[in-house]
C-alpha cells in the first residue's frame, strides 16, 4: 500500500511537470512557431503609443528575448525554489512556490489565486454537498420506484438538468429568485465564511444550487442505474432472506455497492471544479479561479493563465489520486492486489 | 410429539397448499408455480428436482416471502409453516420469520455474499437481526459458526472477505449464516452446482451432518438426481411448475412412475454403463411457461403421449396416489407404467 501510494505520488509530480511544460509550449512556444517575435509579443503589454524602443524594452524585461528553455527554467526555477523578478527600478524577491507576476498589474499570481481559492473551494464544496444529496437521494428513490411517476418525473427533470446549460439556469433562478422574489443575493458578492457565515451561504445559495442542479441530475441518473443493478443482484437476495428490513437491504447492501462508481466520478468532479467554477463564477461574477482565469485569458495575462492551470491540474492530479486510494478502502477487491 | 402446541394436529411443519406463482412480463403471464402442494415434516429431508425453469426455485423464494418485493410477482394458495399460514400474513412478520425460523443456502456463495462485507460480518449482522446481542458477542457466535461448519482457524478467517475464500469455504460459510440461528427450515437452492465435484461431498455431508445436529427440516431443491439420491426422504420432481411426481427417495428411484422422472433417471451419467453407449436425454426443451402446452404439460415430449388416447392433450392429469405414499399425475394407467417401466426403461439404464 505504501509503495503504491509513493509510486502515485511520483505519478502525480510527474503529470504536473508534463501539464507545465504543456501549458508554456501552448502559450510561449505556439506563438512563435506562427512567426511573432519577442517583441511582436511584448506589444501587447505596453501603451498603444508605445515606439519599437519600449517595446523591446518591455520584451527584455518579460524576458522574451531569452530562448525558450531559459524561459522555461526560469519559470520553473521560480516555482521549485523562488527567484527574483525586477519591476521597474527595484528587484523583488519572489517566494517559492513563484508562479511569476502578471504582465499587466505587475502584482504576483500567487496571492491573487490564493486570495480566489476560497470562494472556489466555497462554491464547489457547497454545490457539491447539495448535489451529492439531492443526486444520490433521487437515484435511489428513482431505481426503487422504476416505472412510476416519480421516477418518470425525475428522470425528465434530471434530463432537463443535465441538458440545460449554466448560464440559462443561472440567469433564470437569479431572475426568479433574486430580482423577482428577493430571495437571495443577485450575485456579484462574496462574503468570507470566517466573516459572516450566514451571509456566506446567502451569497452562495443560487451559484451553489445552480451548479448542483447541474451535477445532481448526472448523479441521479447513475446512481439509478447503479442501483437498479446492484438490487438485482444475488446478494441482495441473500440480504433479504436473513430478514433484513428493507431500508437496510437498500441502504447498507445496495447503495453500497452501487456506490463504487458515484464516489469515482464525484472525486473527479470536484477535483475539476475546484480549478474554477468557469460558467457558474461568471454567470454569477463570483471572484473565483474561473473568473480569474476567465479574465486572464481575455487580457492576454500568461502568467495567471499558467497559474490557474497548473492549481487546477494539480487538483485533477490529486483528486485522482485520491479515488485511486478511496477505492481500495471502498472496495476490498481492490485491496491485495 | 412435537405438536402440543399446534391445535391442528394433522398439518405437517411445513404444509404448502396450491402455491401459484406467477409473473407478469412485458410478454405475458409466466406461470412458474401452477398448483404445489407438498409437506415435510421436522427432521425430514425433502428434494425437489426439475430442469431449469421447472418452477423450483421459485417456489422455494414463496416459501421464504422473497416474492414480496417484486412487483410484478403475485403468490396465491397456503404456505403453512409450524401452523403458522405464511401467504396471508403481513410483510413485517414474514421478515422476522426469515433468517431466523426459516434460512435459505445459495447456488452461488461468489455472488450471494456481499462482496464488500467481511464473511464475519455478514453472519454477525444475520445473527444480530434476530437477537439482541453485542457485536461482540455476535461475532464469537460467527467464529463458533465457521468453526462448526469445518472452516479452519475460523478465528482469523471471520475477517476476510468472501473473495479470499475458496468456493467450497465459501459456501460452508454461507451455510454457516443460513443456519447462525438455528432456523427450522432450511432451503438448499441448488447448494454444489457452483462446486468443484471433490468440494459437493463434502457440503453434501455437511449438510447432511448438521441436519442431524439442529434437526431442521431441509428442503433440497437440484437438477441432480445424485444429490437427491445421497441426501433426500422424500423427492418431489416438477415440470412446468407442477407436481408430476412425489413419494420416497427409495420409492422414486426404485419404481418411478412418470415418463419424465423416466427421462431424468436416463440422462444421467453412470459408471456402470459402458461408454459406448449413449446417454438417454429427454427429448425437446423445456416448455415456455407463458404458454404452457395444454392437457399434461410435458405431452410434446412424452414418448407414450399416444398411448393416452388423446386425454394427455386436452386433460391435466390429476396427482393420484398410485401406490401408498407415492403420487403420480400421468394419464397412463399404473399398470401400464409399471410394465413399461419394467420391461422398455429400467433395462435400459
């Protein structure tokens, strides 16, 4: 067990090195196999009235000028032991771990994404308790119910879920909830836990609940599935002829073992979430990672877009690590192998 | 002797009575049991034989209520336990009957143990239903279990989980919960199938063994006659979920009276016989129990159908009792049986 842990975790270290060098090929390599140079790059940074001098200037000093694999050292340099960025006529000490500064505010990506996290990791956790509930709960009532109304009724509402896109559900509970009805906040604020933890959740309600209708309706739909399997099963047979009671059987006997494959995907669910909420942070103007690098993106500012993408890699990285492991406490097969 | 307390004194400990099952499909009604009636008494072991689809098993899950949560499975006639009438009676009190009075062994003890539950586990929890005990105490009970169903180091072995058993361990402990509490009844549903043959002696005996220990009433349901022959008093043969044959063990394989107990007896292998010689199989396939044919069911593969005049196609033939103890439903006549069996089937074996 502990060998297989060491073995992931190196895995882990080594996809991360993979996503780094492929994140800095897509964004510092591309550009200049399509022909721009070091300072057709760096004009994107300074005043439009900008001349070739200060161009160059602001090339030299984002380091463009230097070859690919320097750039990409310093990068890596800055991340596994700090470095030293200068920023006008003073040098500054960046920290380890350094993800670099923005090219636009000059401020350091780090405490940016760290001050982002917790309003992602708010908005996941939240979402993701709901759904887990709601999904889980309905799945089951579905499979125990297959064929009645309820049953057809959900599956239709879980269609419906898994169909509608973020940005309508969004939009549509914050026009019933909050502009109609005053029910919850109208997005655009975010309220620490540590702060205010009512207002936390009054902030969060809509994102939380619309991101879980989302999710909830996939995991209904499985969970179902699941279940619908598993009862039929021979030991649930068994689970019955000991005289159980049926919620028993169902419970402790059938979601069991129907629940191998939610715990799964739900582990990689919310290790891809916890990258950035990209539609629900926008829709709702949340300042999560999603917003972040949303905003990033548009502005051209690589060092944040690297930064985000190397946080959510590492979460997608860990998170599978941890079903990986989840597995074999779940799944006692799993175990001595 | 044992029935003081029972004011019917007449019902035997199990009683079925015209036990209909049925199952409605998206392609008709499935008559799996269509009129069983049968009994069996404390101590006694009863074998029920069939081919697949025969209606054995089916009937066996009425007996235990495990029909109750299907939902397109409905049960009709008496099922009469230690006087008790179990078709009538409410979900809630079936549930605390089963495990307890009544248990139930598997065919396959891989997929009828739950595979995430440790072995100890899983007896511990069918003991603890049933009696208001600690985990502790449950779980000495289960290695005392393992132990008496001849599972070495059952102290150790009561933690893992069922897929680092072997089949045969594996099927001993399932034994081990079917019987943590003491059931009176005991269904074997087709208990060595799954087995390697060296593995089906032993369970064989084990059952036979602990029968003796807890005196219970088994019901052995096989589409082996070997094992019918090793273990049975009494053997009930179904075909489409009826009664064709009933009577002793030594009765059914001494005399048997119905052209398809005939077919069974021929399509066993023997070592006695030589090689060269070729097995006797019963000739078509099972009918489909939707359309179950009319008249005795088993007429379209019935060699002496012709024999009956026409009556083994329009008529079902009624269970009668042939000789003392021993019931046949066929339309031939005793004698004609006998002398067919005597003179055309027996040598042949």
């Amino acid at each position: 067990m502990a060998a297989f842990v060491v073995r992931r975790l190196l895995g882990a270290i080594l996809m991360l090195f993979i996503v780094s060098i492929a994140t800095f090929a897509i964004f510092f390599l591309v550009p200049r196999l399509g022909g721009a140079t070091a300072d057709d790059l760096a004009s994107r940074y300074v005043g439009k009235s900008a001349g070739a001098a200060q161009i160059h200037q602001m090339a030299e000093k984002l380091g463009f000028t230097d070859p690919l694999p320097v750039q990409y050292g310093h990068f890596v340099t800055g991340l596994v032991a700090g470095t030293d960025y200068s920023t006008g006529p003073t040098t500054v000490h960046c920290p380890a771990p350094c993800f670099g500064y923005s090219f636009i505010t000059q401020n350091p990506v780090l405490p940016d994404l760290l001050d982002r996290l917790p309003v992602t990791l708010s908005l996941a956790a939240g979402g993701a308790t709901i759904w887990l509930v709601f999904g889980v709960a309905t799945g089951v009532l579905s499979a125990l119910r297959k064929g009645t109304v309820f049953d057809r009724a959900a599956m239709g509402v879980a269609l419906a879920g898994v169909s509608l896109p973020i940005f309508f559900t969004g939009l549509l509970s914050l026009s019933i909830f909050s502009y109609t009805l005053g029910v919850a906040a109208p997005g655009n604020s975010y309220t620490p836990i540590t702060e205010n933890p009512l207002l936390w959740a009054y902030d969060l309600i809509l994102p939380w609940f619309t991101l879980a209708f989302l999710y909830a309706a996939g995991y209904a739909r499985l969970t179902r599935a699941g279940m619908l399997e598993t009862m039929n099963e021979d030991f649930i047979r068994t689970a019955r002829a000991k005289g159980l009671p049926e919620r028993t059987v169902v419970v402790k006997h059938g979601l069991r073992a129907a629940l191998t494959p939610i715990v799964t995907i739900f582990g990689l669910d919310l290790g891809l979430l916890l990258g950035g909420a990209v539609l629900t942070e926008s829709t709702y103007s949340l300042p999560g990672l999603g917003k972040y690098a949303v905003d990033a993106i548009v502005n051209n500012d690589l060092p944040k877009v690297l930064g985000v993408t190397l946080i959510a890699a590492f979460f997608i990285v860990f998170a599978n690590l941890i079903v990986d492991l989840l597995y074999a406490v779940i799944d006692p097969r799993v175990r001595v192998a | 002797m044992s029935d003081w307390w029972n004011p019917d004194t007449a019902r035997p400990f199990l009683d079925v009575r015209d036990l209909r099952v049925r199952f409605t499909t998206d392609d008709g009604v499935v008559k799996s049991v269509d009129g069983l009636t049968c009994s069996l008494e404390r101590g006694r072991t009863l074998g029920i034989v069939g081919e697949s689809g025969s209606g054995k098993s089916v009937s066996s899950l009425a007996v235990m209520g495990l029909h109750r949560t299907a939902t397109n499975a409905s049960v009709s006639g008496e099922i009469w336990l230690d006087g008790e009438e179990l078709v009538s009676a409410d979900d809630e009190h079936v549930r605390r009957l089963r495990g307890k009075k009544m248990a139930m062994i598997f065919q396959d003890p891989l997929s009828a143990m739950h595979p995430y539950y440790t072995v100890g586990d899983q007896i511990i929890e069918a003991y603890r239903i049933h009696h208001q005990v600690t985990r502790r105490v449950a779980r000495k009970h289960a290695v005392e279990m393992l132990g008496r169903v001849g599972i070495p180091r059952p102290n150790s072995r009561v933690d893992d989980y069922p897929h680092q058993f072997s089949g045969g361990m594996r099927q001993r402990a399932m034994i081990a919960m079917a019987l943590s509490c003491d059931p009176e009844l005991l269904i074997a549903d087709e208990p060595t199938t799954a087995l390697d043959v060296t593995v089906q002696a032993q369970i064989l005996d084990l059952i036979r063994d602990l029968q003796r220990e807890f005196g219970s009433a088994v019901v052995i349901i096989t589409h082996d006659l070997g094992v019918v022959a090793e273990l049975a008093d009494d053997v009930l043969v179904m075909y489409a979920g009826r009664c064709v044959e009933r009577g002793s063990a030594e009765a059914i394989f001494r005399s048997p009276a119905h052209p398809y107990t005939w077919g069974l007896l021929g399509s066993m292998p023997r070592l006695d016989r030589e090689r060269s010689e070729r097995l006797l199989p019963i000739r078509g396939t099972p009918p489909s129990l939707i359309n179950v044919p009319g008249g005795c069911a088993f007429h379209p593969r019935c060699g002496y159908a012709d024999l009956t005049g026409g009556a083994s196609a329009s008529e079902v033939p009624r269970l009668t009792e042939d000789q003392a103890r021993h019931w046949v439903a066929c339309h031939l006549g005793a004698g004609q049986r006998s002398r067919i069996w005597h003179d055309e089937i027996e040598p042949n074996l």
